[in-house]
C-alpha cells in the first residue's frame, strides 16, 4: 500500500469556459447558461483569440460586422454587450473572471481562471 489516495476530482475540462454554438450556451463547470446573438459572438470571437488583447475597435467591429469608420460610434454598444456577458458568466461561474479589462487597449479574454 502507498498510501497515496485517489479522490474523485474534476476533470480539468469542466473547468475550462466553452460555448455550445448549437445552444448558444456558455458551459462551465457542468453549468450552462444561454447567450444572447451578441453575448454567443463576442464569446466565440474571445474564444478564438484567447490569451491575445482584444481591442474595442476589433470586437465593435465584430458586434457590428461593420466598417471600421463605424466603429468609433460603437463604444456604448462594445460597454453594454461586455456587461451583458460578463454578468451572464457569473450565473454560471460566481466571482470566476475570464475577461480581464486592459484599460485604454481592451480586454483579454482566458477560458480557464488563473489561479
């Protein structure tokens, strides 16, 4: 006997943030909550550059698949669809943050908290 003891975890992929673009749905931890069309692709639009600085010029322009010329008229829109989501994410995964605001650049998104 080794005594070393196998209690039963998580597996590491129940916590890693995930998007179910069949459902709409963000999944963490075995909990899901579902996602407006902008909330799904702001998401999926993080979950593709994950690690790497998202600038608000960039997710305006994903929001709004719009002309960057638009883009400058797009701040309220880049704030409410960020609170949106950011408050949908706390139903599902409590004080967890996976979006880390860099003020005056943008946001950095990682799909597992750093712990």
């Amino acid at each position: 006997h080794t005594g070393i003891h196998s209690f039963p975890t998580r597996r590491s992929s129940d916590l890693v943030l995930t998007l179910d673009e069949t459902t709409s749905e963000a999944v963490y931890a075995g909990k899901r909550v579902h996602l407006s069309n902008k909330e799904s692709l702001l998401l999926g639009y993080f979950l593709q550059h994950e690690g790497q600085l998202c600038t608000r010029a960039q997710i305006a322009q994903q929001l709004l698949d719009a002309a960057p010329s638009q883009v400058q008229k797009a701040d309220g829109l880049v704030n409410t669809n960020m609170d949106r989501l950011r408050s949908s994410l706390k139903r599902i995964a409590g004080p967890v943050q996976f979006i880390e605001t860099i003020p005056t650049k943008g946001y950095i998104f990682r799909s597992q908290p750093v712990s």
